[in-house]
C-alpha cells in the first residue's frame, strides 16, 4: 500500500489480512472500497461471509461477481461456491 496505493491493491492486502488476522477484520476492509463494477471485488466478498457463516450474504455476493464476470471458469467457479451456501 506505501509503494502502489488503490483499491486493488487494497482488496488484495484485505485478503492477505483474512489469512493472518481472520475474516471479520478482512471484511470491514473490503467494506470500505469502492470497486462496485469488479467481479473479484465481490468473490472476495463472498468467500468472506462464506467463512463467517453469513450464507444468504455470501449468496448474493457471489450472484453480483457471477453477473459481473466475463470467464467462463472463473463464472464456473463461483456458481459452485455459490451452490455450497444455497444449499
């Protein structure tokens, strides 16, 4: 963040944080970027509120990446995911 500051690299510190600190901290992160048009924004999101057993949020977090992403195996990806906290 000192050398190269923005949102992406922002939401990539949030995920590395979700990893040594936990979810919830890493959550409140991604919370207060704006990156409303990028599908990773909102997988990221997603995985997040999976973790923390927030699955009716996590579900719509991966429906917005889904409608958002334009890889056919990312999209394949996160339909998964989302199957896993539909279900």
């Amino acid at each position: 963040m000192a050398i190269a500051p923005g949102a992406l690299v922002a939401l990539n510190r949030a995920v590395a944080v979700a990893e040594i600190e936990g979810p919830e901290l890493a959550l409140r992160l991604v919370d207060e970027l704006d990156l409303p048009r990028y599908h990773l924004f909102h997988a990221v999101r997603a995985d997040l509120l999976r973790r923390l057993a927030r699955h009716t949020a996590a579900a719509t977090a991966y429906r917005q990446a889904i409608e958002l992403c334009t890889n056919a195996r990312e999209r394949e990806f996160l339909e998964k995911q989302l199957a896993s906290v539909s279900e």
